[in-house]
C-alpha cells in the first residue's frame, strides 16, 4: 500500500481516481479540482491502482480538518480508511484533527468513533436534510516519530 | 461615510508592500502564506486608509467561507463590517456563505444575526472551553 499526494496528472493516469471525481456532487467535484493542485489531496495506491483518497488541510480556524475520506468500493474492509485517517494525523497541526459526516452516515460515524475520535458539535444547514455531526481527536508532533519506531 | 471594499487575491496582495503595511496596522493581521495560499482578502478603504477587512475562501465543503473579520477599533458601530460581508456574499460562488465565531464573542455574534445570518451550530474543541458558533446566510432568501 503506497500513500502520496496526489496530483493533476493522476487524473489522466489513474482511470478509478478520474471515474470517482466524475461521480461525485457537483460541488465536491469542484471543490476536488480546487484543491488538487494545492497538493491537499492524497491518494491510495495498491498494486499501483487507486483504492481510495482524503481531502486534508489546516484550515478550519488553522485546524486540521479531514474535508473528503473516499475508499472505493472494491477495496473497503482492508484498513484503507485506517491508513489515510492516519496519514491525515501525521499532516495535522497539533492540537486537533477534525472530521465530519452527515448525521445519516453511521458507518463513518462508527469508524470514527473506532479510530478514537470523539464528537465535537453539529451543524445544521449544510445540507438540506441532514446535519453535520463533528469529530476531533487530540494529535501532536511526536505521531510521525512514533510511528517510525 | 464613504466606504471603498477592494476584492484582492491573497496571494497578489502579500506581493504588495503598501497594501500589507496598512492591514499591518489593524487587529490579527498576522497570516502565514500556507493560510492565505488560495484565499480572498476584502479590504476596507476610508480616505486612503485601511480600515477593516475579511477574508474568505471556498474551503469550507466547497462553500465559501469568511474566516476572518477585523475591524479598526476606533472605528466600529459604522457598517464597515456590514459592507465587508456583503461584498463577501456578492463574491460568494456557492449558494451559501459561512462564517463563524467564539462563543464569548457577544458583538460579532449580534452583528451576524442583525444582518440576515443564521446560526447554523457550533464545533466544540477548536478553542479550549469557547465554542465556535457558525452563521450561515442564504443570499436572497431575506429581505436584509
């Protein structure tokens, strides 16, 4: 399993990464092409095909905030959300990480929960029916160190 | 009271000496390039002088998104924060505009409701102990 940023050419190159910006709402879809060449996108590879990718940056209030967590569907049930969430830790400014999902979304609900996230409000208006139930999760800079050892 | 708002690129406005010492001089400017990278700066104008600004960017879900208004203290209660949001919507390019605010921010709070936002939630954990309260307005679905 490869993680790396993800840029502008993997969308010609990678055919399920191409496929998976074409099916989503038309605003995730611009806001994917927004921030694709600022380099907050990053991208699971195995076997070199595209399994799934997370939207990530420091920019909710200079939080770091996992705006899109994608598994494509042949590849779930492997760690592949585990992985990119982790990988979105090592990218965060500490204090805190932040995530969302749409109150509907148990199963995102439950795997945050799962990987130590607790909630941290809601928003209404996001979405016309449903609110935006938010997590965070206490990182610092020693996560990178860790994990090397 | 003539308010002039220019609508800067960010990353064209730090290359501008001039403009960036008048912002210097009014509250929490202080922005590294990675949090200005693709943002939007309003900028207030009364008699050549800066007098407040905002700044957005269409982060938030792909939604704009005004993460930041300041305002000369000596020259609040005179609608340059109000004319700064409104050129915000106007540049806004998704249906909904966003911004937000500590709880504890009673007059922020106040200015938002007084000019059509509504409370959309709050995020807890951003700053210990004072929530962040959201406001979201729909442009054209009020009268103000």
């Amino acid at each position: 399993m490869e993680i790396r940023q993800a840029h502008e050419s993997d969308i010609e190159a990678l055919p399920a990464m191409r496929r998976y910006i074409q099916e989503e709402t038309p605003r995730h879809r611009a806001f994917i092409e927004r921030v694709l060449p600022l380099g907050d996108m990053h991208i699971v590879l195995i076997d070199g095909e595209f399994a799934g990718s997370v939207i990530t940056d420091n920019h909710l209030r200079g939080r770091g905030f996992v705006w899109l967590l994608w598994v494509e569907s042949d590849y779930r049930r492997q760690g592949i959300a585990t992985a990119l969430m982790r990988h979105a830790e090592k990218l965060a400014s500490p204090p805190r990480l932040f995530t969302s999902t749409q109150s509907s979304n148990t199963a995102s609900q439950r795997l945050f929960e799962s990987f130590g996230y607790e909630r941290s409000g809601q928003l209404e208006k996001m979405d016309e029916t449903n609110p935006e139930l938010f997590y965070s999760k206490a990182v610092d800079d020693s996560a990178e160190v860790t994990d090397a050892s | 009271m003539t308010v002039d708002i220019a609508t800067v690129p960010a990353a064209e406005l730090v290359g501008d000496p001039a403009a960036v010492g008048l912002l210097r001089a009014l509250p929490g400017w202080d922005f590294s390039d990675d949090q200005l990278r693709d943002s939007v700066v309003f900028v207030a104008y009364e008699d050549g002088l800066a007098t407040g600004y905002a700044i957005a960017s269409v982060r938030f879900f792909g939604r704009g998104f005004v993460w930041m208004l300041a305002v000369d203290p000596a020259r609040r209660r005179r609608g340059v924060a109000t004319a700064l949001l409104r050129t915000a919507e106007d540049w806004c390019p998704s249906d909904r505009i966003f911004t937000s605010t500590n709880q504890s921010n009673a007059p922020a709070r106040r200015l938002f409701e007084s000019i059509g936002y509504l409370e959309s939630g709050t995020v807890d954990n951003l700053d210990p102990g004072d929530p962040e309260v959201f406001y979201c307005r729909i442009p054209g679905d009020d009268p103000g």
